[in-house]
C-alpha cells in the first residue's frame, strides 16, 4: 500500500471527527487554543489507536464490533446531540460561560472521539491484508485526523457568529445527523 493510498485513507477517516469538531466550533460560545490542542489530541489520538487495536484484534473483534458499530455511533451521537438541542432551549448569556466548559469535557470528548473513529477499527482489521506499514499507518491516520479536526474546530467558530444565539441547536442537529447517516448507512447496505 502506497503512502498517497494511506493518506487518502486517513483523510477519509478524518472526514467525520473533522465535521463533529466544526460542529463543536460552532456550538461553543469562545475557542481557546487549549480546546484546539484538545479536540486535536482525543480526535487524532483515538483515530490512531483504532486502527491499532483493529490491527492487533483481527478476525476476533471485528464480527463481534461490526453488527452492532452502527448502533454505537447512532447512540452516543444521539445523546450528545441531544443533550447540545437541550441546552440549547434555555441557555442564556449568564450560562454560556458554563457550556464552555461542557463543550469540552473530557467525557464529552471522549465520547465524540470515540464515535468518529468506530470506523478506524474497521479500517485497522484491513490493514494487514492491504500491505499497510503498521507505524506509517497509524502516524498518518492520527496526525491527519488532528490536523484536520483542529481545523474544523477554528472553520466553525468563525461561521459561530453568523449563526447567532442558536449554535447549540445547530452543533446538535448536525451531530444527530450524523448518527442517523451512520445508522441508515450500515442498515441499507
């Protein structure tokens, strides 16, 4: 596998952590350069391990994950998504100061880093049977997927204050969104 067939590879993986952490962006009311580190570091970083363990588990993991991975990610961005529509209804300016901090809760990105990156294990049962170097795999994965998300992270708070008071309304819509691509995705296929 050649290294232009891993990179596209790893810029298809980062599509979908680079569109939640925009989604992220435009829901948070201030980014910080310590967000950016931070949705870059747990986005990039479980895009690299997933691989690895999709890698190491092989045959074993991949039939026990994969009937149900869909569902996975349908769920935590569906709750996620939900919890941003709920805030949404009722927060005033005294409480965005406090959803900043909700924004970027280690436990909530957590959950969204490992949601986008359900479909790197896929990718990581595959690539031995591709020729993949492991290392180059892996580095290129992570590194693309925090660059990427990092980017998507500044390109939607720069869209945020066109959008108004609303931006919680829209950073859940578009995470719900992609939970319910997911979910018909993998059941029409």
């Amino acid at each position: 596998m050649s290294f232009s067939a891993i990179f596209a590879l790893a810029v298809g993986l980062a599509m979908d952590a680079m569109a939640v952490a925009a989604a992220r962006g435009l829901a948070a009311p201030v980014i910080r350069v310590r967000h950016v580190v931070l949705v870059a570091l747990y986005f990039g970083g479980f895009q690299a391990l997933m691989p690895v363990l999709g890698f190491v588990a092989g045959a074993q993991l991949g039939p026990l994950v994969e009937p149900w991975d869909h569902w996975i990610v349908f769920l935590l961005f569906a709750v996620i998504g939900g919890k941003l529509l709920w805030e949404a209804r009722s927060a005033g300016q005294a409480e965005r100061a406090v959803c900043e901090r909700r924004h970027f809760a280690p436990a909530i990105l957590l959950a969204l880093a490992v949601a986008t990156s359900i479909d790197a294990l896929a990718a990581g049962l595959t690539l031995p049977m591709l020729g993949a170097p492991l290392g180059l795999a892996v580095a290129t994965i992570g590194i693309t997927t925090a660059v990427l998300s990092g980017l998507g992270l500044c390109v939607g708070r720069l869209f945020g204050p066109l959008l108004g008071k609303r931006l919680d309304l829209a950073g859940g819509v578009v995470l719900i969104g992609f939970g319910v691509k997911t979910l018909v995705e993998h059941l029409s296929a």
